[in-house]
C-alpha cells in the first residue's frame, strides 16, 4: 500500500461567533484540507487551519504553495512509515510545519484505517474515553468575562483560558481579578496574552495578581524574553507560540523556564513530532496541552487523540473550535464538548471521523 494520490482543497469554515484574542478577531477562517488516497482507494484526511495571526505566522495561501513540493515528494510513499515521510518532507528545510503537519495527520489516519486501529491505539493507547477539554474568554470587558466564567462553569467546564493583551494592562488585570472572584475551587485559570505583553507590562501583572491562582501562558513574544521573565513572576510560566519543536522544548524543560506547554499540532508538523514531545513532556512530568488555534473536526480529532494518550494529570486538555463554527465535516461523529468533556469520535478506525465523498468541494490541486 503506498499513497497514490493526493487532493488539495480550500474550504472555508465561516464563524458564528467572533472570537477575540491579543489584537485580532477570527471571523472568516478558511482551511486548507489533504485527502491522501492510497492504491487500494483507502482515504486519510489531514487540516492546516491558518486563522489567528496572533498565534499562527503561516497562511492558508503559503500551506497550499507548499504543497506543490511536498504534496509529489511523499506520493508513491508508504503512509504507516511516519519516519519515512517525515524524512521526504524535511528534505525541504524551509516548508511551512503546518502543510507538513496536514499531511502526516492524514497518513495517521490513513494507518488507521489500514490497520483497522483508532489513531489513539496507533499513539499508544487511551488512557481515557473522554478528553478533559479548556474553555476560552476572549478580550472583553470584566463584566462580561465575569459572567462567561460562571456561564461556562455551570457547562462544566472546569479549565478557563481568559485572554489578555492587546490592551491596557490595567484593562487586563480589572478581568482577571473578575474572572478569579467567581471561580469554583475546582476550575483552574490560564491568562493566555498570545505574545501580547512587553516584560515590564507582564510583571505589573502578575504583582497585581499575586494573590490568585492561575498560570501565565506565553506573555511575551520571544523565548528571549520568556527566559528573562521567568524568575521574576509569582506565576506558572506556560510557553506556547515559542514551543516550536522537541529540541527547544526539551531546553526549556532542562532550564526549568516551562511549567508547562499549550502545544499545536500544526505548529511543530503533525502528530508524528507531537508524539516526540509528548513522550518528553510525560517523561518530565511536564503538562501540556494537544490541539490547534484553529480548524474544523479533522485537526480536532487528531488534538482529542494525542490528548486521550496522556495522564490526566499532566493533560492540560484539547481546545476545539467547533463552537464557533457553522460548518461541521462530521455532524454525527465530530469531537464536541459535553459537560466540560471531549468524548472520543467513534466514526471508525483512524482518526474516528467519517466524512462524506466529495463533501470538500472540487479540489484545488491534485498530484499523483
Ligand atoms: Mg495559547
């Protein structure tokens, strides 16, 4: 079995709702989806969603341009071999993580489907039915923040991720001591900035917020200034956008600057390196968290299975996107929240999903 052909589609996932973060809102996202076919017509689908320029620095345009290298260098390629195709694809030192991680998710499920094993089984197993999941408060006024936390408490949900940023510190701090003042004793608060913040302005906040329980979650933009911070602040330290690969990870790890990681799939280049760092991260007892910043069921079945790998207590929950959009690939079998929980999609082996022929549209590139 080796992969015979592989379409390329553009498909746009519109929101029903805004979502704010730093200083962008996400409304009309698009992604860039990979169906890999393989000789014997088995088809395993993979997702790059570039919405958020706060917290992604690829586009959906550079995805689908680097598709044209990688799409022909891995054809003809065993797709259970992850090994073998990441190395085809690192061949080309300067693609975009993100196309390399559509496609390798889409040969996970694709193995999957060929071995008739979940994506979960193929990582190592479950350790859970259901994936502890974290909610996201966007910039908004503390009122409003205030009332969404107890919104989403009564759901459930028991991990808030207030954002911050983009604005006045003062703004910041007024939310977060609003948001602190209404929480149950079970539910745990990260302050996600998304590079937001200078140091100073990061200090300021978390003097002021000396006295509350939550984590810091990339405040500044650079591992640079994140090294600098971390000694300085009352709080966890959380790296996310600067939590790029195994091998800065593990040194942030060794120089004890992380307290954990908000870890994106697209970010580092699939599974296959999701694995890597999630073995690290489990041998550190370090926490993380495994999803996306953005994206429709595909890349959130792949978030929810790596998820459902780790110990509960290093797991810092799969985020999904599906609230906010219109647009589902799999009504039935979609990861989806209920009571503050991500139960695994049970569509079939792979990634769990079944998703209609044809359902992407006519494709924008296909190569064989
Ligand atoms: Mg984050």
């Amino acid at each position: 079995m080796t992969i015979e052909q592989i379409r390329v589609y553009r498909f746009p996932l519109p929101a029903q709702t805004t979502y704010n973060m730093s200083s962008s809102t996400v409304s009309l996202p698009q992604s860039t989806i990979v169906e890999l076919i393989d000789t014997s017509g088995l088809k395993g689908y993979g997702e790059a969603c570039l919405a958020t320029s706060e917290a992604q620095s690829a586009s959906n345009d550079s995805v689908l341009a680097a598709m044209s290298f990688l799409a022909p260098a891995i054809i003809g390629l065993d797709p259970t071999n992850f090994s073998n195709v990441t190395d085809a694809m690192d061949t080309f030192n300067h693609v975009l993580p993100e196309a390399k991680a559509a496609l390798d998710v889409a040969c996970w499920d694709l193995t999957g489907k060929k071995t008739n094993k979940s994506v979960v089984e193929l990582l190592g197993g479950t350790l859970s039915d259901a994936v502890i999941t974290y909610h996201v408060i966007g910039i908004t006024s503390p009122e409003d923040a205030a009332e969404d936390a107890m919104r989403l408490q009564e759901l459930g949900i028991t991990r808030i991720q207030l954002k911050a940023g983009g604005r006045s510190i003062e703004e910041d701090i007024a939310c977060i001591h609003a948001v602190a003042s209404v929480l149950l004793e079970e539910t745990s608060l990260d302050v996600d900035t998304n590079r937001g913040w200078t140091i100073a302005e990061a200090l300021k906040v978390s003097e002021a917020c000396s006295s509350i329980s939550m984590s810091m979650e990339q405040p500044c933009a650079t591992e640079e200034e994140l090294r600098h911070l971390k000694p300085l602040i009352y709080h966890p330290l959380i790296i996310d956008e600067s939590a790029t690969d195994a091998a800065t990870i593990s040194k942030l790890i060794d120089d004890e600057i992380a307290d954990g990681f908000g870890m994106k799939i697209t970010r580092v280049g699939g599974l296959t390196p999701m694995k890597t760092i999630r073995d690290l991260c489990v041998e550190k007892s370090i926490p993380m968290s495994s999803d996306d910043a953005w994206g429709g069921d595909i890349i959130a079945a792949a978030g929810v299975a790596l998820a459902a790998t780790m110990p509960r207590n290093l797991n810092r929950g799969a985020w999904l996107a599906h609230p906010y959009h219109q647009v589902h690939y799999d009504l039935v079998n979609g990861p989806r929240v209920q009571n503050g929980q991500v139960p695994l999609p049970k569509g079939g082996p792979g990634l769990g999903l079944l998703i209609a022929d044809g359902f992407f549209g006519k494709p924008e590139a296909i190569y064989e």
